[in-house]
C-alpha cells in the first residue's frame, strides 16, 4: 500500500534539545496509526513539523510520493492535513460555528457570512455523529463538545489526514468509547488518521500500526495485531513496565480533614452544583472520587481548596477550621492540591520552570530575604526536583513553562506539591497526559505518600486509576454522594451504574 505521508530523516532541535533526531515516519492511506513515546519523546513535535506550527531544521515530508514544503497551517490545509491539539485551540467568547470557519470565512459584499456556513457544520456533523449546538458559545459547553468542535473544524476544511494529539486526556470514559467508533469510522471512509497518545490500550483497540519514539529517536513501527501494551511500554521507556499496581493494606490513622454537609449552588447553572457533601479522610489512606465530567466533582475541589467559597457547610484540617480561611492558610496548615487544570491554576505558563516550582514557596526565608528572592536557591531548588521527578525541559531550570510538553508541566506541578510534605493532597487528574513510566511513577508517589500517613483525595475520570489506587471509593452524581465502594469488591460496571444515576444507595458517611 502506497505512503499518502513520508517524513523522512526528520530533524528538529530546541537550543541543545533534540526534538527529533533523524525520524523516519509513513502514513498509509485509510489507516490508523499510533504515535507514541514517553514525554518530551518528540512526538508532538513531529506532528507539530507535519502541521506546519514548526520548519525541521532537517529531513524532507513527501505527500502522495511528492516532495513538499509546508511551512504554516495553511500549507497544511491546502493538503488537506488537520490537527486536534492536546490542548485546543477555541476562542470562549465566540459561537460553535465561528471557531470552526474562524481563518476561511465566507463574505459577501465585504459582510461575513455564516448561513451556508452553517448548514454545511450540521451536515457534518450529523453525518459523522458528533452532535453540537451551532449557536452555542464555546465557553457554555462541556469539553468533550469542545473536542467535536476541534474534528469539526478539520472536517470543514475537507481535511483527509487527521491528526489528534492526545485526543481521550480530558474526556469521559462513554466519550472515549464514542471517540474510538469515530475514528474508525473515518478510517473506513478513506481518511488517514495519527493519533498521539500515551495510553497503550487505546492504541490495542484502534490503531493499525503503531510507532514509537524515544528520546527524539524512532524506535520502530509496528503491527498492532502482532504486538501487545507490554511490549509497546518496554519500546517507549526503555525496561519492563509494571502495569499492575501493587500496594500494602491501608494503616489508617486518625483523620486528618473532614468536609461537612457541604453545598455550593452555581449562578451560571442556576442549580446546587454540590449538595450536602460530607466526607471524612484520614490518614493512611486514599479516597477516590469517581464520577462523570460536570457531577459536582470540580466544584467540590474548588471549595476545599479555597477557589470557590462554599454556599454551606464547614472544614476542618488537622482540627482547625478552615472553612473559611485563604488559599494560603489552607496551604500552610497542611493543604496540597494538584489541579484539574495545568495551564489556568497549576502554572504561569510565561514563568520559568524554577519559579514555577515555587509559587507556593517564594515568600519563605529559604528563598527571600527582605523582599528580594535568592534565585540560587530557588534555582537548586528546581534541580533538585527536576532531577528527581525527571522533568524534561530545553533549558534545565531557565526553561519558559509553556514551551514544555503537557507531562512534564503536569510532573512539575505534581513535584511541587509533593515537595511540601502535605498532610492532605487533593489530586486531580494527576496522571493526565502522563506516559506509562511516569504514571507507574506518579502511582508509586502517591501510594508512598499514603504509606507515610498522609490523607489523599484522588479525583479522576480514569476508572482503572480510582480502583487501582483507592481505599475507599465515593461516587457523585447531580452534586451528590450516591455510594461509598470497596475497591476490592466493586466493579467497572457497578462504579458505572452509579456514576450514571441508574443505581443509588443510601449514602452515610461517618461525618454526616
């Protein structure tokens, strides 16, 4: 079968970081194909090249076996290329329908036009089944409507290659399902489609072949159905990878936060988002919070950790109140908290990493004296945590946040906060946009935390991740706690049922 893409000793550096070194990599026509490696591997990189946001500073792309130069997004439009960024590319204020002509408008007269506009974005999206409000404002909808808003904008142009970058890290498992039947869908429909992820079983379950970058290098391609996730994880990182996550029975200790009957309405949903939430966490263990995307979970967060303040309830953390108090009390008095959100609340993403890895920090002698900061210390501080996190960045400490990959800005944060030795850790999402070895890794944190008699509240939409990882399970549904589950004897299925409101039980924690 002919190449439709070729990209062939492909070289792209960042000052003395090989992005890419040297990378040989082929896109069949109608196939789907995997790309994958662990963070800061190249992979975004490459397509980055192929897309036209980056010049190679080597190697040749060849389209339909014709040498071609791309040099911006359009160049790549007009082959008819597409990329969904990891991380999208929306403006909040504008409608459904003007982010997907936004830069291919239609005008009439001088006058922009959006009726035929219009009808053509319905017709696509009945057609592939990704249902959106035309007329809906990006920043009312939910980020699963936001990513078919991204597919649409590619579809609109025509586009036959289809390249997602990391395209499940912020969506629900029934949209993950929903994603993975689009996407051979459109393989069936002769489109060719790259997908960049780190999670191997989507890779087992879409992908017609796979190949694997590490360290800037291709380490080589592979048929899926003649391989397994064991074999792809060894290629990504080097060495075997523990997939099952091994931990010893809890030693629960005396409790270290409670919430009580805790509620928060919303004005721009005009309903109780959290309603009469009490929980009770102690040391030693892990509480996992599972439920689908917009049930109360991110609002729960937001109270506990002082970014929204609660419409009732109380907290206490270590036995002093805290309801009320300010981000930074709640911080000092033993408080960590890794956000849903790495770009809005994790990151100054035009800070350096060494600044970035003190925010919490910077106004303690250890890093201020009289008001001015002691950069060395601050930046032997970032050496030590890039060193033992294995944070990869250009230019070491000096590096800006927002040129780095989404895992290693997430491993940034997840070091800093554990750095402070946090008697209660609220993790969100903690191994989004992670690669196998860093979640391995991450896991292996947590757990060590949870050993040390710290208290853990684990909030993912990775179900696997909550089973694997918790003590103690609590599902929400519509702002409510609607069961408390034994990992041990629980199921996907059953977590599922009451995640979707089909099964519920009487819910009495001890803190009620």
């Amino acid at each position: 079968m002919p190449y439709i893409i070729e990209m062939l000793d492909i070289c792209k550096n960042f000052g003395t970081l090989k992005a890419n070194d040297h990378v040989t990599f082929e896109l069949k026509q109608s196939e789907v194909h995997a790309l994958v490696g662990e963070n800061g591997a190249g992979k975004s990189t490459l397509m980055s090249i192929l897309f036209g946001l980056y010049a190679a500073d080597g190697g040749e792309i060849r389209y339909k076996g014709e040498k071609v130069e791309i040099k911006n997004p359009n160049d790549a439009n007009r082959l008819r290329i597409g990329m969904v960024h990891q991380h999208f590319k929306l403006v909040d204020v504008f409608t459904v329908t003007e982010n997907i002509i936004l830069g291919n408008e239609d005008t009439k007269y001088g006058f922009l036009t959006k009726k035929e506009a219009r009808k053509k974005i319905v017709a696509l999206s009945e057609r592939y089944k990704l249902t959106v409000d035309p007329d809906a404002l990006i920043k009312d909808i939910s980020v699963g409507m936001q990513q078919r808003v991204e597919i649409l904008k590619m579809l609109y142009r025509d586009a036959d290659i289809l390249i997602f970058d990391e395209p499940t890290a912020v969506l629900t498992p029934q949209e993950i399902d929903e994603l993975m039947i689009t996407i051979r869908n459109f393989a069936k429909e002769g489109k060719s489609i790259v997908i960049i992820t780190h999670k191997l079983n989507e890779v087992m379950a879409v992908a017609d072949r796979c190949t694997v970058l590490r360290k800037g290098k291709c380490i080589g391609t592979v048929d899926v159905k003649d391989t397994t996730a064991a074999d792809l994880a060894e290629m990504m990182v080097g060495r075997k990878i523990i997939f099952t996550v091994h931990k010893h029975p809890a030693n629960v200790k005396d409790e270290i936060f409670r919430a009580e009957h805790v509620s928060y309405f919303s004005k721009e949903k005009n309903r109780m988002t959290v309603d009469d939430v009490s929980i009770s966490a102690k040391g030693g263990e892990i509480i996992g919070i599972a439920g689908i995307e917009g049930n109360g979970q991110t609002e729960l967060v937001d109270i506990i950790t002082g970014l929204k303040r609660q419409t009732a309830g109380r907290f206490t953390l270590k036995g002093v109140d805290i309801t009320d108090a300010s981000i930074r009390t709640k911080l000092e008095t033993g408080m960590g908290h890794i956000p849903e959100d790495r770009h809005k609340h994790g990151l100054v993403l035009d800070f350096n990493l060494a600044e970035n890895l003190v925010l919490e920090n910077y106004y303690l002698p250890a890093y201020q004296k009289r008001g001015f900061i002691k950069f060395d210390a601050v930046d032997a501080n970032a050496e030590n945590l890039i060193e033992r996190f294995d944070i990869r960045s250009a230019a070491g400490v000096a590096t800006v946040v927002r040129s780095m990959s989404g895992g290693n800005q997430q491993k940034a944060i997840i070091s800093r906060e554990i750095s402070r030795d946090p008697e209660l850790l609220v993790a969100v999402q903690p191994t989004r946009g992670l690669d196998v070895g860093a979640i391995e890794y991450i896991h292996e944190q947590l757990l060590k935390e949870r050993d040390a008699g710290k208290a853990i509240l684990l909030i993912s939409l990775e179900l696997d991740e909550i089973i694997d990882l918790s003590d103690r399970i609590l599902v929400m549904f519509e702002g409510r706690i609607v069961a408390e589950l034994d990992p041990q004897k629980t199921t996907f299925h059953e977590i599922g049922l009451y995640m979707s409101g089909s099964k519920s039980e009487v819910k009495t924690d001890e803190a009620a």
